[in-house]
C-alpha cells in the first residue's frame, strides 16, 4: 500500500522548457530533483522530435508537460503568497518571470534575426522577420494560428522561431492567471471584511485554497471542453490558441493545491509514477501530425505528467524519481530552457549552411553542441542577469524587459530594411521586349533567354509574396465558404458585350491577370467563380459536408441559365481526387481515353455547358516544379539560394507530370465539339523537355505550382491570341 510523506511546498515557477536553475522547497530548502529530470525528458522529447520528425512523430507533447509543470509550480507559488499575506503582488510576480525568461529568449531572437538575413534564402527573410517581431511580443502563436488556415500561407515552411508559439502561450499564461486570481482574491477578501463587520461570529479567514480551487476548476474544464469541440472543428488552429491550452496549466495548479505539501511514495505510488512515465513516451511515439490536437488526445501526456509529479518512488534501480533525480537528468533539466530556445534555429538554419546537416551523426553533434551552448548561456549570461542586484528594484526589471523586446524589435526590422537595400534584382521591368515569356517566344531578338542574364524583376522574395498578397483579394472563395461567392472583373457592366465565367480552383485564379486584360480589351465582364482547392467538378461527396461540390452544381446550373456568359474558362490542379462519379447524367462524347469515375466528373461540366451553347476553354495544366528534389523548397526559394545559376532549379518536363491531368486529356474527348478550345500551358513554362524556373529575367512560378502574377502578365498577348476563337465566336 503507497503511504503519503509530506514535503514542503514549492516555491518556483518555471518556463515552457526551462526552470528556475533549482527547484526547492518552502520549508526545509531540500532540492526537489525529480522535476528537473521531468523536465529534461519534456526538452529531450521536443528536440528528439524536430530533428527527427519521422522517428519520433509525437514529440511535440513534450510541451504539454512543460505546460503541466508551469501549472503546477506557478500556482504553488501564488497560492503561498496569498495565503501568507491575503494578496497577490503582480508586479514582484512578473519582475521574476521577466529577469528569468526574457534575458536568454531576446538573445536568442537577436542573434536569429541576424543569422537569418545572413544564412536564409532573401524569400525567407520577410516572414522570419514577422514571426520575430511576433515572439519578441509573445503573441507568436496567435499570429501562427493565423496561418495556418490562411490557404495563401498553406506552403510556407516553418521559420527560425516557429518554436516561440509555446512560450508565447506560456507568457500569456503568466500574465492572465495571476490577475485572474488577485481579482477574484480581491473580490472575495473585500467581501468577507464587510461580513466580518457586520457579524462578529463570521469565518475569520477566507479559505484560498477553496477558492483557488473552484476557480481553476471551473476555468480548467471549460478550457477542456472548448479545447475538445475547437480541435474537432479547426485542429489547425486550435493547436496554437491559448485558450485550448489553459486546461493544461490548471491540470498543475488542481494537484499543487489538493496536494499541497505532499506527495505519494511507496510500492503502488511507484508503479503510478511508472504508470506516467510510459502515458507521456506513448503519446510520443504513437502520436502524429495526424493526430488531432490538443483536445482528448492531450490527455494522455498531461495526466502522465501529472501522476508522475505526484507518485513516484526514490529506490535505486527501481524508483522512477531516482533516474530523473539522477545528475544528467537534472543538468539537462537545469538547461532545459536554453536548450529549448537554442535548437530549433539550429534545426533550421544549419541545411542552409550545409547539406550534411541532415545527415544524422551531424545531427547527433548539433545536439551536442546545443547542449554545450545552452550550458554555457544559462551560466554565463541567464544567471548573473537573474541575479543582478541592479534589476531587483521592479520598476528597473519592468523598463529593462520594455527595452531589450523593443531592441529585438527593432533589430529585426532593421536588418532586413538594409540588406534588402544592398540586395539588387535587376534594372530590367515588365515592359522589357524580352521580359518573361517574350524572351522564350523571341528567342533571335532576346538571346538566351535561360541563364537569367538579365537580372530578376522582381526579385524572388518578391515573387514569393505574391501568394498572401493577391492582386485580387476576396476573388476566390475560400474551401469551406457556402453558397457561391462572385467576383466581377474585366469591362465596366455599362460598357460591356457579354460576359466570361472563370470557373475551377487556385489555378484558375492565377490566370487572372491575363483573363482581365482579356476581358477589358474584348469588352467584356469577367465572373470569378473560383474557389481554393475545389476542382471544377460535378460530384459531391456523400459521407460528408462538401461546400467545394455543392457550390460546383449550382455554378453549372446558373451558368447554363445566363445567357449573359458567352464563355468559360476552366483551370485547374493536376492533382486531383476524393470523389466519385458525376451527380449529373449527361452523354459524353465516345472516346478511346480510359475516363474514370473522377474523370468523368471533371468532364461533365464542360458537355453540360456545351449543350447549354457555351463557348468552353480549357486550361491545360501547368507543369509542378521541383516534386523530386525538395517538395519543401519553393521554386523562388531555389531561385535566391543559386542566384549564380538558375538553371539548377530548373525541372525535367516528365518530372512535372504528377497527376491524372484530366483537362489536358479533355483534349482528346471533346477534340470533335466545335465550341471546345483547348489553350495548352505547358510550353507557355517549358521548351523540349525542360521547364525553367527563370524566363527573360521572370521567375516562373511563385510556390512550386502557382505560375507568379508577374509571368502571367508577360504571356497575356500569347493567351488572348489563343482564346480569341472563343470569345470572338
């Protein structure tokens, strides 16, 4: 049977992955070891995790334990204050957060913003700049939640100080709950001096650790049932809001305060800190990216946490809290929080230096020397500014945090204000006679047009913007919009003679620069009846909410009925799939393609609007770059890193042929329907067997699939001579 021996009450409160250097306790000072190793498997498990995601798929709970820890220690430490002296003091309280996390988190975003115009490729420099700004404020993981359902941002890799979203949660943490609990300890401590004057026989204490625990309680299952229903409904952002996490730190708090100076020893005691133990290496190693989180599944790691906190054993050998008590343990725990805050730049910067960075006995020696680096700054920088007697006074503490958050502020804009401004693309512009595709189209007057001779216009952290700023905001629905939003471009309705509907995904959009110009020069409307990752289909899923599908059978339907739309335009991904045969039944043409159920989907709507006397155009789809060299890296990325030589990015065309490409085939299908126009774009990108990422002076594309709006606009003469037939007719 497990027996109950008592310890003092912690003291210390603690960041997402670094504590106070030691943590001891309120009565007899004795070193509390067990949370430090805790702590240094928390790191471990996150740094295991980011150098070897496919290894270790679930590593990133790693931060849910230090989540649990912080809850636990801070909570403590504010539930002995108030119980002493019937207040809280937030200003003393932030004055110590303040000396003991922002010191060593400022050197390290100071120092990345740095390395980054310096190591990073120049597209990289505007959102790695952002995030710093972000982290330096703390609200990073708000501005990642942001993101990640931002359909423009869905390709953009992870920046040097991606892994701040977690500290900036836990800084949100620590300055909301402890006002929280003064203005509640308040509230009720104004009260009961008004009972007590009023009735002599009243409690004569209020009872904070009630109190505190009724409103952690009801805060912490809130959280957790918003933290459930948010995942469920939008995991992406839900695994980087604060309020989804909150749960977490009250899982801390509730056992610091039911617990109180105690915890379990003993045989079964044990056995429920091994019990832990394994809960948090399970979520580990079973959990993925697929996984959805926080939510339910964050329960696992968290109660893991949580009873090996409170059980645990100190038998050599066989007590779970004598291998985290051990010195390894605990010096890793000690540097837990450097070793955080150092590796992920380490993880991401160090390709750019090298490609042997992915190998792994390279990575092991990273490790390595991120441990060694972590030692040193906690000793050497984070300790002695934690110390010092000219910081103790808060008001100094408060001005010095103010002044370091605005230096990294500043440093980070600055840097790349300047070398932006050293960094020259080129003097050559749009209106060039051998700008983009005109250099490909006129190769006698315009030389070679493949070497990049001419410069780039613009530059290629230009281009890569151009997927979150779109020349045509609010032009594309958005994946799970209802109904179908429109957009009109091209020739004022007033003036107008017809009009041209633009129908399919993404890749429709981007040929809107061209179709506009087309449209305004023909005197015609332009509809946008695009929409993100939606093919231009007539099929909806039957198991499940398919806004994409539902609004295709109401655009064929409303298209068909205007007599208005003359013609329409439909583009499309070559990658394609999910869904089934047509909801509609029409006869399509005999043909030797082998249709398939998708197939035939995607060609139901262009017999539908034959029939209906539609002129139809069809976008044959564009070449997908870089598929066999490195999915991660934008064709622009690779522009900027081999600026002495373009042509490295550039693709075999067979290589670009990743999908069923069933609007090319359409070709073949309806090569006998007089209102059918085919406008192949390949060899708009490609020349034999090569498509090039550098056109005239024009980087290609601005993702790896998106052609850049400054190309489109070089090869807007060449579409408009290839669709006049349609719009003519």
């Amino acid at each position: 049977m497990s027996t109950r021996t008592e310890t003092p009450q912690v003291m210390t409160g603690s960041a997402p992955s670094g504590p106070e250097t030691g943590v001891r306790t309120s009565r007899s000072g004795r070193f509390q070891p067990e949370i430090q190793g805790l702590r240094a498997l928390a790191v471990l498990l996150v740094v295991v995790y980011h150098f070897w995601p496919d290894s270790l798929t679930g590593g990133y709970v790693g931060v849910d334990v230090f989540f649990v820890i912080s809850g636990y220690l801070i909570t403590a430490h504010l539930f002995k204050e108030a119980n002493r002296t019937g207040k809280i003091r937030l200003g003393q309280f932030w004055a110590r957060r303040i000396r003991r996390l922002l010191p060593l988190s400022l050197l390290v975003l100071g120092l990345t913003a740095v390395a980054s115009v310096i190591v990073l490729p120049s597209t990289e420099w505007q959102g790695t700049r952002r995030q710093i700004m972000a982290s330096a404020l703390y609200v990073q993981n708000w501005i990642l939640a942001e993101d990640a359902v931002d359909y423009s941002k869905a390709d953009e890799q992870a920046t040097a100080v991606q892994h701040f979203w977690s500290l900036s949660v836990e800084e949100q943490f620590y300055v909301l709950w402890p006002v929280l609990l003064a203005i509640v300890l308040a509230a009720v401590m104004f009260a009961h001096r008004r009972r007590l004057a009023r009735d002599a026989n009243a409690q004569p204490r209020v009872q904070v650790r009630t109190l505190f625990l009724w409103v952690i309680g009801v805060l912490g299952m809130t959280s957790l049932a918003f933290s459930i229903y948010y995942t469920a409904d939008s995991a992406a952002q839900a695994y980087f809001i604060t309020p989804t996490r909150i749960w977490e730190f009250a899982l801390g708090a509730v056992l610091a305060l039911v617990f109180g100076a105690s915890q379990f020893t003993g045989r079964w005691a044990n056995l429920l800190g091994w019990s832990g133990f394994a809960m948090i290496l399970s979520a580990a190693y079973f959990y993925s990216s697929l996984t959805p989180f926080p939510g339910w599944a964050a329960l696992l790691p968290t109660v893991g946490a949580t009873l090996l906190m409170a059980c645990g054993g100190k038998g050599p050998g066989t007590g779970i809290h004598w291998w985290l008590s051990l010195r390894p343990a605990t010096a890793i725990g000690d540097w837990s929080y450097a070793i955080y805050l150092w590796h992920w730049p380490v993880v991401i910067l160090s390709p750019y230096i090298s490609e042997a960075a992915r190998d792994w006995y390279v990575k092991a020696a990273l490790i390595l020397g991120v441990v060694v680096l972590s030692a040193l700054t906690t000793k050497f920088f984070e300790t002695p500014l934690r110390r010092a007697a000219f910081l103790k006074p808060t008001w100094r503490t408060m001005v010095a945090g103010a002044t370091g958050m605005a230096l990294v502020v500043g440093v980070a804009y600055y840097s790349v204000e300047h070398v932006e401004q050293e960094f020259v693309a080129s003097d050559m512009t749009e209106d060039h006679p051998c700008y983009g595709y005109r250099a490909l189209a006129n190769p006698d007057q315009c030389g070679d047009p493949f070497e990049g001779t001419q410069g780039l216009a613009p530059a290629a952290a230009d281009v890569a913007m151009q997927s979150q700023e779109s020349p045509y905001p609010g032009c594309q629905a958005e994946a799970e919009d209802d109904g179908v939003p429109e957009c009109w471009l091209g020739a004022e309705e007033s003036e107008s003679d017809g009009t041209i509907a633009v129908f399919g995904d993404s890749h429709a959009t981007m040929w809107l620069p061209a179709l506009d110009e087309i449209a305004q020069d023909n005197d015609k409307r332009l509809l946008v009846l695009t929409r993100s990752s939606c093919t231009p289909r007539a099929s909806t899923y039957d198991e499940s909410d398919d806004p994409c599908g539902e609004a295709n059978l109401e655009i064929l339907e409303r298209v068909s009925d205007d007599e208005e739309v003359e013609t329409v335009v439909i583009a499309a991904s070559q990658i394609t799939g999910g869904f089934d045969g047509p909801d509609i039944d029409v006869d399509l043409p005999a043909t030797e393609v082998e249709l398939t159920d998708e197939g035939r989907s995607m060609m139901t709507p262009i017999e539908v609007w034959l029939e209906a006397g539609k002129e139809v155009v069809v976008f044959g789809e564009t070449p997908r770059m870089n598929q066999e060299r490195n999915e991660e890296e934008t064709l622009p990325e690779c522009v900027a890193l081999n600026e002495d030589e373009f042509s490295a990015c550039n693709d075999d065309l067979e290589d670009t042929r990743v999908g069923p490409r069933w609007l090319t085939q359409s070709e073949k299908v309806f090569n006998d329907s007089e209102d059918y126009h085919f406008i192949p774009t390949e060899d708009l990108l490609c020349e034999g067997e090569t498509c090039y990422a550098v056109l005239g002076g024009a980087i290609t594309y601005r993702d790896n699939s998106h052609v850049s709006d400054n190309f489109v606009r070089s090869v807007t003469p060449e579409l408009s001579d290839r669709m006049d037939e349609a719009i003519l007719n």
